[in-house]
C-alpha cells in the first residue's frame, strides 16, 4: 500500500507537470483496488474508469491501450459482464511488472489517452 | 483529494492502533469515490465495502450504522440496484459535515463494526 | 494445481465412504476455481455449489455454515450480487490455512450440510 | 468424471510440452461443469474461460474457433445473456462426441487459440 500511494503521487506530480487533472488506481495482480486519488476537480466518472484501466493491464500483462481491439470483441464483453462493467480497455494504463512477475497495475483517466498513460507510467517507475 | 488523502492517514494511525488492518474510503457529496486505501494483508473485498459504507453515509448525511434497519426495506434495495449493489448500510462510516453542511462521507472495513467505525471517526476529524 | 487434485481425491475417498456422490471444489485466496470434480450422478448444479461454498470460505477464512446468518443480511447480498450469485453462505466448505495464513477455501455440495462439510474437511487434511 | 480428470491430464502434458500454462475444464452435454483444473501461474480469469469455451462447443457441437461470427450475433448474445455472460464463442476447445452423439465438450484458456484447442483435442483423445 505505501508504494501504491507513492505511486500516486508521481502520477499526480506528472499529470501536474501535463496541467491536467486525472484520477490514478493502483490494483493488485487480482485486478482490486489497492489505492486511489482523484484530483481535485476531475470529473466523477474518473476514478472508476482509472480502476477500470488499471484492471485492464493487470489481467493481460499489457498496457490497456493495446486492448483496445481486443475491447470490441464478444469475448472481452463476457469478460467485462462477469466484472459488472468494470473493465475499460482504453489507453491510460499499464503493468506492473517486476521482471517477468505481473504484481498489478496502474491507470490514470481524465486527459487524454496518452496524458493518462504518461502519469500511469510515471507511477508505475515508483515501484 | 489532499484533505482525503490526510484523512486516510489518520484513520490508518487509529487502525494500527487498535491492531487492525483496514480498507478507508472518502467520498464527496455525491457519493463518489475521491480517494482510497487498502492496507497490506486487509482481505481484497474490503475496498469496496469500505466505499460502499462511505456512500451510504454521504447519501443519508447520518452513520452508515443507523442505516441497517432502514438497509433491509425495499426502497434501500431498489437505491442498491440503481448502484450496482455497491451501497453497504452497515456500520463503519460516517459523513463529513461543515457546520450543517454534508459534504461526503468516509467509511472502512476489515475490523468489526465498531473498529470500522472508530477509524471513520479518526479520519473525519482530520478534515 | 496438484495439491488441490490430490484434496480433491481425499474427498472423493470420503463421499464415497459415506455412500454419497458430491461436486467438489478448491478456490485460491481471492475465491477463484483452481481445481473441480463432480462425482457421476451428482446433479449438474452441485458443481456451482461446490465452488459458492469453497468462495465463501475462502474470503471469511471460516466454514461456511459459520455464515448462514450473516448469509442473509443485505451486506451479503451485496457481496454476492457483484459476484453475479455465486457465493453459498451454507455448510459444506471449509477454509484452507497454513498457521494463520489463509490461501483458499474447499467444499463440496451433493449430500447433507455436515456429509458436505465432513468430505471438504477430509480434502483440506491433505494439503 | 474419472475419464474427465484423466482427459484433463492429457491436456496438462500437451500444454507442458508446448510450453503454456492453462487453464482446462470438461462440460456434459448440458453444458455443466465435470471437471476442472487450473495450471499454476495461469491466470484467474482463464478457469471461467475455459468453461465457457467447453460450454460453446458442448451447445452446437463444433470446435469452439467455429463459433466466432455467429458470436457476434444478437441471438448469440441472447444465449449469453441466458447464460450470465459464461460463453465464450472463441477457439479453444471441442466437442465430446462418441460417434455421432455429442456427449460433452472441453476447452482451455490461457495459451493462444491454438495452443488451446491443441491441448483441449489432447484431452478429447483420452474419451
């Protein structure tokens, strides 16, 4: 817990330095929540599509954005209806990896794709 | 989100405290999610129930244990669908007042009721 | 994977002993299927039960007959609506510990509360 | 259910040779679960899919892969919805058939496709 709220706070240092304002999750190998902060006027719906994001990259070991095409398949959708439509396989996220072990993720939501991943990444070199 | 954030510390401080490992939760007025933590070793589904506590007090402007009657009657369940199931009218959180004025809530979860609660208690102080 | 195949073996040993014919169902930490067997002629839906009652062990860390009650207050509905109906709060599972340390949960479903509980009990002595 | 677990080890040796960890299950001609086993260091979510996938091929008789464009179709979305999202119209698995009668299916998850059906036709060849 205390390196995922370390890690929360590159991402906002980062998301600072971009001038945007985002939520970030960090989540387990399991896809749960392990810690969460949404900035000071980021929208609502934020936080929830960060976790979403963060789930994304922790169940396939991959950066959430390149889940994308995945994300329109029918497989994808059974996969999100067992999470309750948790799952948002959109660009902002990314692995938590230490070597080849997957450990969790992290994502951001509330810029644009890329701004988000930029902030997930920068949490993510806090691990 | 930083009043949030401080305010998990302190409800960690009181969890540790009293021995315990908890998940905390702060929500806004509308019973959002602004920030959260689960701490090492507190069993994966407490960050939600922790959230849903917290909910449940924003929404009510009361402790989330007071709810627990009012939690087993129809109207609470047809608000709980409309949430996904996310409310938890169990006792563990408390609303964050200025003055008469509501502003969110903060829950946890991972102790008994009354843990749970003391904790809430130790984090809204801090705001 | 193999010692959950192999507890599920001792349980089979144990159903047949008591004449009956059982699903039953090893969960990780999280409450996730690791491993699973229905006997012939157990009916179909068993299988599910099986593992409902391992998930329940496995998140409380106690048999689940120790949940009936709590089993039917709207908190445990709520758990069990986002893990879309699965969860059993029945006897028949029971929780796996190493010392103090939790890493899952067996049961098994087909005969009688305690004929269920009895064959889990005999597949968590094997591991 | 002994040829089941036996087929499920047919599956194992074929994925150890290919080098993959996966996750195997064996439906009836119903669809419902017999058997199951999840390989170390697979990932969760791959038992459901494997299930799904063996529920597919098990429903209409054909190798699961078979099965992805009539996945995309609103009736197929139907059965899903019947089936609580638990189908997975993708390859990876195939039917149980004794001549011509279908009296099951199995599916893996957690290699590619291919890596899946190879394994899940190893096992089919132990029926």
């Amino acid at each position: 817990m205390a390196e995922a709220l370390k890690g929360l706070e590159l991402a906002r240092a980062a998301a600072s330095k971009m001038g945007v304002v985002l939520s970030c999750a960090v989540v387990d190998a399991r896809g749960d929540l392990v810690a969460l902060a949404r900035m000071d006027n980021a929208r609502f719906f934020t936080a929830d599509v960060a976790r979403g994001k963060a789930q994304v990259s922790a169940m396939f070991g991959q950066p959430s954005g390149n889940l994308a095409q995945f994300g329109t398949s029918p497989a994808f959708a059974n996969l999100n209806l067992t999470a309750q439509g948790r799952l948002y396989p959109v660009q902002g996220a990314v692995p938590l990896m230490r070597g080849t072990q997957l450990f969790g993720g992290v994502g951001c939501s509330g810029g644009s794709g890329q701004q988000d991943e930029d902030a997930a990444k920068a949490a993510a070199a806090g691990f």
